[in-house]
C-alpha cells in the first residue's frame, strides 16, 4: 500500500473524519479499517489483545483523536516513529521516540562507514506466523550487523504487517521494544546487543541561557515538571522526554532562547563566551558524510529528512565543496547544504536538514 509518509502523515493525523461508528468490533478490525481508509501504517503492540470490542460513535473526529479515544479507555497510548504508527500499552507508548533518540545518538557517535548501516532505510514487512527471532535476525543479515543475546526474545507468532521504510535502528527499535528490550551498539559498529530497558529513559540536551540562564530554566521546568534541569557554565541543561524538547523548541520559537543572533563577546571579558568563528577551505566529500563529521565536531545532533529530500530530487551522497572564512556556526552549515540546495533548521540542539525553498 502507497503509505502516507513525512508531510503527507502529518496531514492524515489532522484529517477530520465527518462520522465514525463501531459497536463490538475487533481492535484488530478497526485499526485494519483506520488504516486503510487512512493510509496510515499502523502497528499493535504484541502485548495488546486484537480481540477487545471496540464501541465508538463520534461525528467530526480528526484521526489523532480517534486513535486517543481508541486507546485511553484501554490503558494504551499511540505514537509516531518515523512514519509508522504505534499502538500499545502508554508507558511503553510514552518512552518510545526518546529510546529512538537514544539510539540514534549511539549511532551519531560512531565512524561514518559503520553509522550509514544503521542509518539506511527500508521497508519492513512479514507474513503472518512470523517469529520475532526470525524478524530480527533477516534484519541482522541484511545490515551484516550481528544481534546478540537473541535468546532474549521469547518464541512468538506474529500477525502479518507491511510498513514503510524506517531506518535500521529504528526497525530493531520498534520490534525489541515489545519485549522490554532495547539495544547497545558494539564500539566498532558490527554488532548489537539486546538488553533490558533501563528503568529511566531520557535524553540530555544543553541549550544556551542566554543572560539569565536560572531565570530561564526556572520558566522551562514549569513547561516540562516531568523533566530534570539544571544550570551548568551558562548553558541549561535539560533531562527529559523527546517531546518535552520539543515543548521547549517550540515555546522558545523553534530554537533555545538566546541562541540567535548572539553577539560575540569582546576578547578578555569574563564570565560571557566567545562567539566562535569557523574557517574552512576548499573541503570537498558527500553531503551526508561532511554533516555527520560536522555534527560530531561541534556537538550538535543532524538529522537528514531523507524522504523530503527524495521527493525534491536531492542525493544526501552527493558531492559538494565549500569555503568559508570567519563564519558563524549557522552560516558553516548553510556553506555546506547550499551547494546541495539544501537548507536546516534548528530544533534545540538538532540540525534538521531539509530542501532548501524552490
């Protein structure tokens, strides 16, 4: 099925359907129905029963808040990875995109060669009776990435389902999650473990204070109270869940307050940093590569959206070359992505890369 991915996925969660109504149908029948009608890709937890009726009537619903009053009554969440939907019991619901993060952070750190494996994507898809054990291990095979501790994941049948392309980590995510499991990545990138989920899940990012950087983590711990913050040199430190991050990008205009437009600090003042300037001369190599070594030399996270870089016709393994002298670090990462007629945005400390505007 053409599923609908990135943008498109976006608009199908915000769609209003005019009139909705099951008396005692099978979850599993209903999703069925949701996600046809909706070309959405949707997966059930394997924890969830299929079978529980479901009763619905609602007139003007959007698609998000179906799949809300789908699952509240039945103790589940639902949320996105990539361009799949999940359904399943909340508290695993709640923690997933943070443990994707995680694991993306995992692959950011290791060398280019080994990070691309982890980082391609495609399709996945099984057949009805498919084993879990079987799943993980053809994935293992295609990436000519080992998976220990298999043993890990009890035997198990597993309904069919056809899913759009979703990057490898985020595949392993997305089936070791149902058993509680998660992964550490081998230091050399060939191989993975699987391992229990740890007992606290969340990621750490650092944003500029600005100039009053308590007052400024004081406001942000009344807009995340579930997330950790602490003021480190300047910089506000922020212990939390995917979307609480999101929450604090969003409430400071898609960028931590007082990153932009930061005037550099006069040589020799203290207690204010220098604003660091870049010079680069005729670096030349692939886009993707020259993003991924900038991202680890300046501690910044960089995510490529791949699919909307496909439907405008751009190879993230292109070639570009560029120079520049005494630039910012946005106008550094604007030197490399305009050749490739590409541009970013900043999402607190992730550089999100996307086509640049015909």
């Amino acid at each position: 099925m053409g599923w609908a991915t990135g943008e498109a996925l976006q608009a199908r969660l915000d769609a209003v359907i005019p009139k909705v109504f099951w008396s005692g149908a099978p979850l599993r029948l209903v999703v069925r129905s949701l996600s046809t009608t909706q070309r959405i890709a949707i997966v059930i937890d394997r924890r969830v029963d299929p079978e529980q009726p479901v009763d619905l009537s609602l007139d003007d619903v959007t698609v998000r808040t179906l799949l809300e009053k789908i699952a509240e009554p039945r103790e589940l969440g639902w949320t996105r990875i990539g361009s799949v939907i999940y359904l399943g019991p909340a508290e695993t619901a709640a923690i997933l995109r943070t443990l994707s993060a995680l694991r993306h952070d995992d692959v950011a750190k290791l060398p280019a060669g080994a990070a691309a494996a982890f980082r391609r994507s495609e399709p996945l898809a099984w057949d009805d009776f498919a084993t879990p054990r079987e799943l993980l291990s053809q994935l293992a095979q295609s990436a000519s990435i080992a998976i220990e501790s298999l043993d890990r994941v009890p035997h198990d049948l597993w309904s069919a389902a056809d899913l759009p392309a979703l990057p490898w980590v985020d595949r392993v995510t997305l089936l070791a999650v149902q058993y509680d499991l998660t992964f550490r990545i081998g230091t050399d990138g060939r191989s993975v473990e699987l391992t229990p989920l740890p007992d606290n899940i969340a990621l750490v990012r650092r944003y500029p204070g600005g100039r009053d950087p308590q007052r400024l983590a004081e406001q942000w711990a009344e807009l995340v109270p579930d997330s950790q913050l602490k003021v480190v040199d300047g910089e506000v430190w922020v212990r939390g869940l995917v979307e609480d991050h999101e929450r604090i990008a969003s409430a400071s205009g898609g960028k931590p307050r007082g990153q932009a437009k930061r005037a550099a600090s006069p040589r020799g003042t203290p207690g204010k940093r220098q604003e660091v300037r870049f010079t680069v001369q005729n670096a030349k190599g692939p886009l993707d590569r020259l993003l991924d070594e900038l991202g680890r030399k300046l501690g910044v996270e960089v995510k490529i959206d791949r699919e909307a870089l496909a439907r405008a016709g751009i190879s993230p393994q292109q070639t570009v070359a560029f120079s520049v002298k005494d630039a910012t670090q946005d106008e550094l990462f604007e030197a490399v992505l305009r050749p490739a007629g590409c541009t970013f945005r900043r999402e607190g400390n992730v550089i999100v890369v996307l086509p640049a505007p015909p």
